[in-house]
C-alpha cells in the first residue's frame, strides 16, 4: 500500500476510532458502577426487610393489649 494513501487514515480515522474506542470503554464502567451501585441498594433493602418482617404482628398484640375495646371484652 502506497504510504501516502495511508497518511489521511492515520490523522484522521485513527484518533476517532481510538476515542470512540475509549469513550465505550468508560462509558461501559460507568453502567458497572451504577449496576453495583443498584445491587449494594438491593441488599440493604433485603436487611431492612428482615429488621421489619415481625413488626406486623408485633403491633397487633401491642394495640390489643393497650385498646380498650380489646380489654371491655375480657
């Protein structure tokens, strides 16, 4: 190949090639880390979720032993 049809390729096509290269590059660590991110939320919700599993139930024995229509009836 003739080298002078080559220069316009190597000043031009080369470097947008190489920044489109790493701009998808960045841009796929930025997904990674909004992905992480999300996971990390899904987790502490799981344990938030655990922490209030029995606090239903908790509070129903709580309003039947302090209502007073709960004690009338006794």
């Amino acid at each position: 190949m003739n080298p002078s049809a080559l220069q316009p390729f190597l000043t031009t096509a080369l470097p947008i090639m190489f920044t489109v290269l790493i701009a998808a590059w960045m841009n796929n660590q930025g997904i990674d880390g909004i992905h992480k991110r999300l996971d990390d939320i899904i987790v502490r919700l799981g344990r938030i979720e655990t922490k209030l599993d029995n606090h239903d139930e908790r509070i129903v024995r709580l309003e039947e032993r302090t209502s007073p229509l709960g004690r009338v009836g006794r």
